[in-house]
C-alpha cells in the first residue's frame, strides 16, 4: 500500500430498486417477522454492517435462519444448530439427515418441471438444454445403473469429465445415493489423475473418451486404459463418447458400459434421495499437490448446502429464470460451486473449451448467446481482456448481464476500472476471494455494498474474517495473515485418510490455535472492504518490509509488454540477505531495456524502493499448477538449491516445462553471464519455448 494512499473511487452502487427487490432484502424482511414472532426482543439487524455482525456473533440464530429462510427439507431434524463450536471438530446441526441433490433438483416435480436447468455450450457451437424435470430422469437413470451395479452409501465414484450436463447429472446421482464424488479435468495427466484418485479407491470411473479444447481433439483412452489398470477398486466404468461416435474401452479389467445405454436401460426410473447425516461426505477436492500427493479435502452434504445457499441466493442474488456461467473445469472447485446455481434455481450454463478461441471475447460471445445474468471468470481472464484491448458491449446484447465474478487471484486495480469502463455503472464486478478448503467464496460482493476500486466489499455473511500481525494479535487497515475466528458449516468435515484429524490440524490450526489461518496476506479497511494481496508463505520481505505477492503484479502486469510475471524473494532460502527477483513472460513486441526501465520507475514509486527487482529475467512462461496458480514457493525452493523433484511434483503442474528455466538458473547460480543486474538491460534467455498442450 502506498504511503499517500487515499481512498479508492466507488466503481459501481447498488440500484436502489434492485436493492429492495434482492432476496438479501427479502431475508432481512422475513428476519424482521421472525424475531417480532418469536419476541426474541430488540430490532432484527437491518442494514448490511449490523446484520454482518449478527452472522458473526449469533452462529447458531445465523445459520439457523439460512436453514428456515431457503426451506431446508431436514428427513431428521437437528437438535441444536450448533452443539460445539470449537475449531477443530466443530458439530453443525447435530441428528440432522439431509440430502444435497433433493435440493438440487427439488424444481422438478409439478409445474416447475419446464424450468430450464442446463445448457450446455461447447466449444464447437453444440448446445444442449436440460428442465429440470428432464434432469431429474437423467439422474435417477445414473443412479439406478450405480444401484445395480452394487454402488452403496459411502463408495466413491469419479469422474473424468469435461464441464458438461454429463458431469452434472453423475455427480448428482453419486449424491443422491449418498456415494462420495470427486472429479477432475480430463486435459489432467494420468500421473496427476492417479494421484488424486487413487487414494480415495473409488469403485467406478465415468470418463469420456477425448474432448476439444482450442480447435483441436484430445483423445484421452490412453489414459483412461492406464487409470482402470492402475486402481484396483474400479468394478465398473461409464463411458462417454465425446470425439468418435464408435469409441470402446476393453472389457478388461472390469466392465465397460455406455452412457447412453445406461440411461436407455434404466430410463423411467423413479427419482429417490436417500437421507445421510448432516456432516456425510458429499465430495472430495483436491489440494495442488505441488509438493506432495494432493490433499484430500472432505466436503459434507449439509455444509455445503447451507454455504452455497447462502452464498448464491444472498450474495450472489441469483434467482430462479436467471443464468448462471462461471468459467471452470471439473478439476476446480469454481465447478462445484457453478453447479450449485441449481440449489436456488438459477439455469446453469456450462461452457466446454477455450474462453480464447477463436479470440479472447468468447466469454463475452456466450454472455450475449445465451443471456447470461451472472458471468464469472478469472482474474487472468479479464486481465488479458483488457491487454488485448478486447471491448465487451461493442456490437453486443448484453442487457441481461448484471454482474461479472473474478477469482482465483487478486484482480488489479487496472483490471477493476477495465471492467467499470466496458460494461458500465449497471454492471457490478464481483471480486471474490475464498478457495477450495471451504469450497466457497467467503469475501467479496454484496448487492447492497458498494465496489470500490480494487477492493473487494467484504467478508461475506457468517464469516468472521480478520486480520492477523504475526503474534496473532488483530490489526485494523493494516496488511496481516487472512483468519477465520469462528468456524462455518463448509469447512472440511475432514481430509481423506487423517483417521484422527492430526494432518487437517497441522493445515489450517498449528499457527494460531482454534483461529482458521487460511493463508493470504489480507487488509481490512476501515470501510470494512478487503484487499487481498497474495500467499502469505510467498511473502516479500524487503528491508523488514512484508508485502503480498499480488500487490507486486498488480504494477509489473499492468505493464503493456508484460504478459505474465513471477517475483521471488531469496531471502531465507539459503540467502539471509537474499535477492528479489523478477521472472517476465514479455508480449512478442516489446523491448526487454524499456520494459525493465519503465518498471523500476513504477515499482519504486508506486509500492517502495525497496521492492525494485535486484535481477530482471525474461522467461518463456511462469510455472502454474492444474488450476492456473503460480509456482511461488517451489520456484523459491528450486532457486535455494532444492532438487526439483523435491521442491515440486510435476504431474500437479499445467506446464511442467515451465520450470526448467529456473533448474538451469539454479545450477549455475554462481555464473553471471546469463543473468541480469537491475542496474544493466534485461537480456532473454536461451530456453526452449514451452510445448504446446
């Protein structure tokens, strides 16, 4: 943060009309009438600032108030909301049954059964459109094969799928049965696949044969044929035909059987949702695996339903005839919360392929085509959007988009005023931070706060989000470690295979006991907006001056010539006086001299001398894993001299030669001639471009 900062512009304020049309407003009204019912005594909180604090004070009137308002069909009810509050081990909604997929699909029945549910887009133009009434028959047809094929409460089944209806329908059958379902990307690789899979031991595998991407088919049947022999607790495999028409598998090692065969055999089965307890698995994500089998993070029925719930009908104010597109695979947890949308019956759009081909507006082509409400997407996305110069509105019809999401990193202040610019004051951005070890988004937008620029509005409603100096003491405006002091229902009910809790402990408890440390360096305003500013364990610090990753990129990338960068700070990897150095993916065009002279001068003067790079180095890509995440800390580790197979598992990056670039410059770190003081020009080095996927 700037020394002579002052505060931010307001990019976007809520409509008034639209404010009191929200289900946010809808929830504070019902509020009103429960607590005068009740005679609970004093006025319900009313405006976002005192009903924030209630979520955070009040867990059990808060959350029990999610579980009344959205109707939350309970087989069993609970005993109490909340019998335990202490983190680790908290108890939500003890004795409860509930099941995820009854709600999701909880439309179909009666007149709603023509309410549009799916539309599933590729990338070739296809589209297919799902009721939820057909959904519905879909899903009791996949759960019947299951069924039959002596799939119980409990097993796991996954999936190798590209975003689709196909993906939709399986897991909701998995959940309707009360299996446990994980997923991942089929552009995956078999050792990345394996390792997430196999830990798990699932007993059927539903995968397509191939998918497009970019223009071109990927066949994936060698990889599936490597996946059936290499997990030996697969009874059975679900296929689907994607690129060829005449795709097989062999019979062998277990049985292979057709999609559409499944759902012919088993068409006109009777939808069934089986109760589980309120804290039942429901999915298994996947931490990165950068640097060791990925964690698996266990997701319970009932957590993620009140969450998404919440999440998406309160702060996303999506509603029923809305639709909903986040950019996505099935390998991110962005996917599990898209689906979701169904939860307040909102139409799911599902977008397979490229959001750059033909060129970088597809996105935007989708949001016209299909009128799309709420469009989400990364941080890189829109950030590229605005180098290539691409305008949204131009020549297009979209009337219908209300808001645009970004995550998976902190969008720049330059990509905040890019959107307010093209899309105008009617369209909100946004931003939100969160992540896969919640499943959910828990600071970002409201729709009665306004968006300033490059903040996000807030922690999100039952999340008590706070900042933290490094001794554990609160800090206010200040930048300190992101914590959670209360604990909310989507936190991992546990991880896969830690019988006694020891390593979810170690994760998210060992720094500050009973306190979520989530790992992002955050500051709140005194506006009670947030800025993230990056991974904590990626810190840069300069002369005893800590500063978040992301603050860093938000000047390097604003840059024109600049297509991506990475910053490492040595210090403590083997330099106690160590380095900062700056790794730079430059645009075909630009002039490595200027591009480094130009960012000194922002560096220094927008964030501190201090954080001007000691070395400048142009590279042909930075490392990123599966879900596009850079490589901080095992480059930092590669560079201190850590053999490359310890610092990172290649299979969990998307571009595993990416790093060896910096396992050349680690070898020869006592050489000078192919690298670069930031006292002399910027010099390319000479490394092979990175092969195309």
């Amino acid at each position: 943060m700037a020394a002579d900062e002052v505060e931010p512009r307001v990019l976007w304020q809520p409509d008034a009309q639209r404010t009191a049309d929200s289900t946010m407003a809808e929830f504070r009204r019902w509020l009103a009438a429960e607590w005068d019912r009740r005679g609970d005594g004093g006025p319900a909180p009313s405006g976002p600032d005192a009903l924030y604090r209630w979520s955070v004070t009040d867990l059990a009137g808060f959350w029990g108030a999610v579980a009344d308002f959205f109707e939350v069909s309970f087989h069993e009810r609970p005993s109490d909301v909340l019998a335990d509050a202490t983190m680790p081990g908290t108890r939500w909604f003890p004795g409860a049954t509930v099941n995820y997929a009854e709600h999701a699909l909880r439309r179909g029945p009666g007149r709603q059964n023509n309410d549009l549910a799916l539309v599933e887009a590729r990338e070739d133009g296809r589209v297919e459109r799902y009721t939820f009434g057909e959904l519905r028959i879909h899903v009791a047809a996949i759960r019947a094969y299951l069924v039959d094929l002596g799939v119980r409460r409990g097993d796991r089944v996954v999936g190798l799928l590209p975003n689709s209806a196909h993906a939709v329908v399986a897991f909701l059958a998995c959940a309707s049965l009360g299996v446990i379902w994980s997923s991942c990307s089929p552009d995956f690789g078999v050792r990345a696949v394996a390792d997430r899979f196999q830990q798990i031991e699932p007993v059927v595998l539903i995968t397509v044969d191939g998918y497009e991407y970019g223009g071109r088919g990927f066949d994936i049947r060698p990889t599936v044929d490597r996946l059936r022999a290499e997990i030996p607790s697969l009874r059975g495999t679900l296929l689907i035909r994607r690129l060829d028409p005449d795709a097989v598998l062999p019979d062998r090692p277990h049985p292979v059987l057709d999609w559409s065969e499944a759902l012919q055999r088993y068409w006109g089965t009777r939808p069934r949702f089986d109760p589980v307890p309120f804290d039942h698995p429901l999915w298994v994500l996947y931490s990165s695996g950068t640097t060791g089998l990925p964690k698996g993070i266990v997701h319970g029925h009932g957590g993620i339903l009140l969450e998404h719930l919440k999440a998406l009908g309160l702060h996303a104010d999506l509603r029923p005839g809305e639709r909903f597109l986040w950019y996505t695979t099935t390998g991110w947890m962005m996917w599990n919360f898209l689906v979701s949308g169904l939860l307040v019956g909102a139409t799911v759009v599902l977008y397979d392929g490229s959001p750059a081909h033909p060129d970088t507006a597809r996105l935007w082509e989708l949001a016209q085509r299909h009128r799309i409400s709420y469009l989400g997407t990364s941080a890189g996305y829109l950030q590229a959007c605005l180098k290539q110069d691409v305008h949204p509105a131009a020549g297009r019809d979209l009337s219908r988009l209300r808001a645009v999401g970004s995550t998976g990193a902190p969008l720049s202040a330059a990509g905040f005023d890019w959107v307010a610019r093209e899309l105008g004051p009617r369209v909100q951005l946004a931003s939100v931070s969160g992540g896969t070890d919640l499943c959910t988004a828990f600071i970002g937008a409201w729709p009665d706060r306004p968006v300033w620029l490059g903040e996000l509005s807030g922690p999100m409603l039952g999340a008590a989000v706070e900042s933290f100096d490094e001794v554990g003491r609160p800090v206010a405006d200040e930048v300190g470690e992101l914590v959670l002091t209360r604990p909310m229902p989507s936190m991992p009910v546990a991880f896969w295979n830690d019988p006694d809790g020891a390593r979810l402990s170690a994760a998210y408890f060992e720094d500050f006991p009973g306190v979520w440390r989530h790992g992002d360096w955050i500051r709140i305003t005194a506006r009670g907006s947030c800025v993230i500013y990056g991974r904590s364990d990626s810190t840069l610090n300069r002369g005893g001056v800590r500063m978040g990753t992301a603050e860093f990129y938000r000047i390097a990338e604003q840059d024109e010539g600049v297509l991506d960068s990475l910053v490492i700070d040595t210090s403590g990897a083997g330099e106690p006086e160590g380095r900062l150095l700056c790794f730079l993916v430059l645009a075909p065009e630009a002039v490595e001299e200027d591009v480094a002279a130009r960012l000194r001068v922002e560096l220094r003067r927008e964030l501190s001398p201090r954080h001007v790079p000691d070395l400048f180095v142009v590279v042909p890509a930075v490392p990123r894993t599966l879900n596009g995440k850079k490589c901080e800390v095992p480059v930092k580790k590669i560079l201190a001299g850590t053999p490359v197979e310890h610092a990172v598992s290649r299979d969990a990056l998307a571009n595993p030669e990416a790093l060896e670039p910096f396992v050349r410059m680690a070898n020869r770190s006592g050489e000078t001639s192919t690298q670069v003081e930031a006292s002399t020009p910027s010099q390319a080095l000479p490394f092979p471009p990175p092969r195309a996927r």
